[in-house]
C-alpha cells in the first residue's frame, strides 16, 4: 500500500542498508558525540518538554512519564555512553560445525533493517531506542503520541545534529507526525519495516497487535505482584513492597498487588504502614480490609471489587489479596498477570524454588523488588522495552534481542546429489 509516508519508509530502508556497511568504531563515535550533545542540549530539550507537560494535568499517571528533568537527561546520556562502551551484537558467531561432506556452517547474529516504534508520552524512549537500534545496526522509525510531540521533536533534532556532524545519513531516524494515519501507515509498511514495537498503554498494545501487517513484539503492560508467604520475613518484605509500589508509580515494573498468605494477616498492617506515608490508596479484599481498618488512613482504604485485580493502576494505588495457601497464590498471579515482573517474599528455600519454576512471566523475583526489571539494571546499558511474549524475545530488550541471524554456507565445490 502506497501512502504519503512511503518515501520516508523507503529512505529508512536505503539508510539501514547503509548503517550495516559501517564499522563498530564509527557508531561509537557517533554515540559518544550523542551523549555530548544530550547534556550540552539539556536546556532546550527542557524548554520543549515544558511546552508538552503545560497541556497535561499533572495528576494524569502519564505525567511522570513525560517529564524530563536536568538530572533524568543526564542519566540518559550516561546510558548513551554505556550503549556505545558495549560489544557489538552484531556479527556474534551464533553456531558454527563441519558437516561430514565438508561444507562449514555458521550462523552469525545480523540487523532487523528497520524497526518501528509506536510510544505514547514517553521522550525518554526517543534516546533509548535510537541508541540501542543504531548500535545494532537497525534504522528507526518513531511514531510518539501527541503529548510528547514537542519534546519528541527536539530530541529528534539533537540527534540529527549530530548524525549529520558525523557525515551519516539522517534518515536512520524518522519521526512520524502524531497523527493516526501515519500510525496505520507505519502498521502497514511491508517491505520496508521488519518489526513493529509498542510501548504503552494495554490499549495501544492491543490495537498494534490487531491491526499490524508486519511481526509485532508485545511489551510495556506490567501487571505485577508480590507474594508475602507465610514464611515471610517481616521487615524484609515492608521495605521490598514500600519500594516496589513507590519508586515510581508510572513505570510498568511497579507493584500492583500484594497478595498475603491468611496465616501473616496480623502482620498486613505492618507491612502497609509505610504506604501511608505515600499516600498510597489500597483497594484491600474482605479479610485485609478488616485488618486494616483503623489500622491504615480510612480515607486511603477501599474495599476491592473484582476490577481492583489484574489492573495496572500506574499511580500510587495497590490492590491486597489474602490466600489460604502457595498454591492459591499461583493460581491469582496465572489468573491476573500480564507476565511482565511477578515476586515472593519468603525465608523457605524450597518454596521459593517452585515459586521461581512455576510462576511464567518474564521476571521471576525471589526477596528483592520488581522494580529492577529494566535494561540499565541488568547490566544491559538501556532497554527498548520488556517484552511479555515468548517469541524471539521476552523480558528486558537490548541490543541483542534486536538483532536476527542468517546461515553463512562456505564450501570447496561440493554439490548435492
């Protein structure tokens, strides 16, 4: 389907082609002078974001999500750097044999080509994701959501800066207007774009996944829980949920729901206790809400109703389960997660154990916070996402989870008979 936006598509396709010609050394270099430009540009980059963050209310869960600050764009460009400080995913032999007629076989790690990336009031993602493509020798096409559109259009800018300063073609980053067509277009743009990812909302997600023509990597929606098993170790568990739940309530690895075996309820009161300092409002079952009335902020305190589970609430809210067993406990995470961050908090080994073989998601957590699942936190320099699917990737997306592979067959002349 030919659109409006297919010359951009094209030009993307000759740029990536271009991109996988050039040495290691040189994306480096470009990275490097990224990161530069990132701090230098802090000011103007700031003043744009502005612009977007005036037409949002500030009590919308997105609004932490669209703020940048001086310190967030230095620690961007600190994750630039760490990027560029990476091996290169690409050429990485994969495999490699003999066979017994002497053909000698080899499967090397190679670019996707094209990747689009569909985001909603995320600028941050913007840096992220041209940094981890262009180091894996990927072209990117961008489409962000109109609240972002200032702050994605200065960075877009910065970044075109400085590719052409580093005499490299500019068309390795396309930034689509925020209009739904360009949307569908990018959806359909067969031949041109190899992958399609989403990050957002369960809604965007949903809507990419139904309505694309190209493979979509589903990441984003984090549905997470934390389990306080019966053999729970107090003061550990209130500083892993405290810190789950209110690090930073619009991100996706953050807590949704503690669920709590029956025979710790008196010390749910306890656990929560740090909550309240937070503000954090609970939507707690029948059995938790008895325990924590007069116990927690009634003001802060709801009971739950079937809507309070499996929701992403991405504030400061946190629905409260109470289970009579392990197995109870599994059976609420199988029914309710979204397979992104799942956690136990327990001092029992072996139950622990199966809690980490059984529950399926993408990160399993033993006595720490879901609030490490991240690129930079796995030591993998940034993230294009987590992807909460099985195919080809699942988890934190880095440099190597955006690279594919391809067979190098070298012979002497042999023939099939």
């Amino acid at each position: 389907m030919t659109t409006k936006y297919t010359a951009n598509f094209k030009l993307a396709l000759q740029a990536s082609r271009k991109l996988a010609q050039l040495p290691t050394v040189k994306i480096n270099q470009l990275l490097l002078q990224l990161a530069d430009a990132t701090d230098a540009s802090a000011d103007e980059i700031l003043g744009e974001n502005q612009k977007d963050l005036d037409r949002m209310d500030p009590a919308d869960p997105k609004y932490d999500r669209l703020k940048l600050t001086a310190a967030r764009i230095s620690a961007i460009a600190a994750d630039i750097r760490n990027v560029a400080a990476l091996p290169s995913p690409i050429g990485r032999i994969l495999s490699q044999e003999t066979l017994s007629n002497g053909l000698r076989i080899k499967k090397i790690s190679v670019p996707f080509g094209v990747i689009g990336i569909i985001y909603e009031a995320r600028p941050n993602v913007t840096f992220d994701v041209f940094s981890l493509c262009v180091k894996a020798g990927n072209a990117v096409v961008l489409k962000g959501g109109s609240d972002a559109i200032n702050s994605n259009e200065a960075i877009v800018t910065v970044i075109k800066r400085v590719l052409k300063s580093c005499d490299m073609d500019e068309n390795i980053l396309t930034l689509l207007p925020p209009e739904r067509e360009a949307t569908t277009a990018l959806l359909h743009a067969r031949g041109f774009v190899e992958l399609i990812i989403p990050r957002g909302s369960q809604a965007l997600i949903d809507f990419v996944r139904e309505n694309s023509k190209i493979p979509v990597i589903e990441t984003g929606a984090g549905i997470c829980h934390t389990y306080f098993d019966i053999e729970g170790d107090l003061e550990l568990g209130r500083n892993v949920i405290f810190n789950a739940k209110t690090r930073r309530v619009s991100v996706c690895n953050a807590l949704d729901c503690l669920i709590i075996h029956r025979s710790r309820i008196s010390d749910l009161a306890s656990l929560a206790a740090p909550l309240a300092g937070r503000k954090v409002e609970i939507f707690a079952d029948p059995e938790a809400y008895k325990v924590l009335s007069g116990n927690y902020p009634s003001v802060l305190l709801h009971p739950a109703v079937e809507e309070s589970f499996g929701t992403e609430f991405l504030d400061y809210k946190m629905a409260i389960k109470t289970v009579t067993s392990f197995e109870e406990a599994l059976e609420h995470i199988a029914t309710y997660s979204s397979k992104h961050s799942e956690a136990i908090i327990s001092t029992n080994r072996e139950t622990v154990a199966r809690f980490l073989s059984t529950v399926d998601a993408a990160a399993v957590y033993a006595n720490t916070s879901t609030a490490f699942t991240d690129g930079a936190q796995f030591g993998l320099g940034a993230e294009i996402g987590i992807s909460t699917q099985k195919l080809h990737a699942r988890g934190p997306m880095a440099l190597q989870e955006i690279t594919s592979y391809k067979w190098i067959i070298e012979g002497d002349g042999q023939i099939r008979e």
